[in-house]
C-alpha cells in the first residue's frame, strides 16, 4: 500500500530530526499509534492516521 511506503518515508525522516535535535545517536522510541510521521501519509493518501494503521495492521 502506499500508505504504508509513505508512513515509514516520514518516520525515517522524523527520527533524523530526533537524533539531529538532541545531540546523540540513541534510536528515539517508536510509537506507531500517533505522531507527525503517520498523518503526513495518511494526507498523502487521503485516509485518516486511523486508517493508516489499521492498514499496516493487515499488511503485518
């Protein structure tokens, strides 16, 4: 699903931020049930965050 291709772009691109934004390379915690990452590709897609991991729920 694209979606889902969508979901793990931004993710990627916000855990570069967390790391950029504190100073270390810890690996930030993973939180699938909200956050920026899963309502940029819902949006993409036009489906809600909901939606979204209902979706990956499926694909897993």
């Amino acid at each position: 699903m694209a979606s889902a291709k969508l979901k793990s772009y931004y993710a990627e691109k916000a855990k570069a931020r967390m790391i950029a934004g504190k100073g270390h390379s810890k690996d930030p915690m993973e939180n699938l049930q909200q956050g920026a990452a899963r309502d940029q590709a819902a949006a993409k897609v036009d489906v809600s965050g909901k939606a979204l991991i209902w979706q990956l729920q499926r694909l897993n």
